[in-house]
C-alpha cells in the first residue's frame, strides 16, 4: 500500500507518479521467484513513450529509468563491462547529463517486439507484445536481450487529471496535478491576506507619552516603531 500511495502522491502533487514490477528469489539459497512491487520515488527518473492512448498507459511502447550510481558501485555491479574509467568525452554534448566527472547515469531500457503468431480454430493472425530489456550507461549496452514475462512494460504510471488542449490548431495532452488547480485560488488567498495584513500595519496605535522633547532623539526611529 505505501508504494501505490507514493505513486498516487506523485500523481497529486506534479501530474505524474510511478511504482515498478520486477522479480526476485525468495531466498539466496533458492531458484524460486516471486513478483515484487516497488516505489519510484523520483518521478523524474522515468520517461515513458508519449503516444499511449489506454487510460493506464498499458500500451506504452517504451520506457526508460535512471539510476545513477557511483564510479565505485559501478565497477563491482558491471565488472565486465568495457570500460570503467570515463571522460566528458564519451559523452559529447551529453556529459553533464550521463557523466560528473564521480558518478555515472545507468539506464534501463524496455520496449515492445510486435510478435506474429496464429491463433483460435480460424488461424488468424494476430500481433502479440514481446518485452525486452536492455541496460546502458550511454556509451555501451552493458545487458541486453532479457525477455520479461507478459506483454506489458513493468512501468506502471498514475496519471493526474488528463485535458486535451489546442495549441495552434493541434491539440495535445497536458497532465495536471491537484495543486496546478489550486495554485490560481492560493494565489488570491495570499493577496488577499497580504492585503489585511497591510491594512493591520496603518491602524493607528496608541501614542508614546513622555516628556516633552523626550521622543527627538533619533526621532526616525520612534516614527516607524509599529511597522518597522
């Protein structure tokens, strides 16, 4: 439950929200696996195909997560990957995106292989969905080819409020989250609060009762003592 509230969260507050589907053994001294779901906590680390139609973005064809991790963990994870020492180089124009001189962007990478096949008595033929996963650090394939069971991308997206809108005669989706819509309204409330609060500030106060002559020195000071 904490990782679907997460991901609704995300949904709420910045218009899109994740969690993941993935496997693992139950134990390390079994062959035995079992489904696992788990959170996405940075919304940001996800970036799915933009031209799904579902409501769930079941029919995604690609997707993308990011990780980055350090130079050191990188090694030990990939110890046979080509190379293990980088430069701003290997990445072009990219490096600030991939590489920071300590650690490095490791991306895993799924999409779907449209796979023919005949099925029912008639034999018609019809497009299944194959997914496959590939995992990069932007200059090498660092896994490739590891089929994941089921015809979905194991990325599972919550939406916020879906709209179509028209930009310049071509409408296109815009995702917005509960605060968007609450940010106009919050925004009157604040003037409107600022407003009072200034009013407050010119009320008149009681007066200073002293001697004569007692209030000249640093008289400034005196005549802003309720507002400053």
């Amino acid at each position: 439950s904490q990782v679907y509230i997460n991901g609704l969260q995300g949904a709420v507050e910045r218009n899109l929200g994740f969690w993941k589907v993935t496997r693992g053994y139950v134990a390390d001294d079994s062959d035995e696996q079992e489904i696992l779901i788990l959170p996405i906590m940075n919304p940001d680390a996800i970036l799915i195909d933009p031209d799904f139609k579902e409501l769930d973005g079941s029919d995604i064809k690609w997707a993308f997560e990011l990780d980055r991790m350090s130079l050191d963990d990188f090694k030990e994870e990939y110890p046979d990957a080509e190379k293990h020492s980088f430069a701003s180089e290997d990445f072009g124009e990219y490096s600030g995106d991939w590489f920071d001189g300590s650690s490095i962007v490791i991306a895993s990478y799924w999409e779907v292989k449209p796979v023919k096949k005949t099925a029912g008595k008639n034999k018609r033929t019809v497009t299944s969905r194959s997914i496959t996963q590939y995992v990069t650090n932007g200059t090498e394939i660092l896994k490739r080819g590891d089929v994941q069971p089921g015809p979905y991308i194991p990325i599972v997206p919550v939406f916020g409020k879906e709209l179509w809108v028209d930009f310049s005669g071509s409408a296109e989706r815009v995702l917005i989250s509960l605060v968007s819509l609450a940010r106009d309204p919050q925004k009157a409330l604040a003037y409107v609060m600022s407003s009072m609060l200034e009013n407050v500030g010119q009320l008149p106060k009681t007066s200073f009762v002293g001697w004569v002559g007692q209030f000249e020195t640093d008289s400034e000071a005196w005549a802003t003592m309720n507002s400053e």
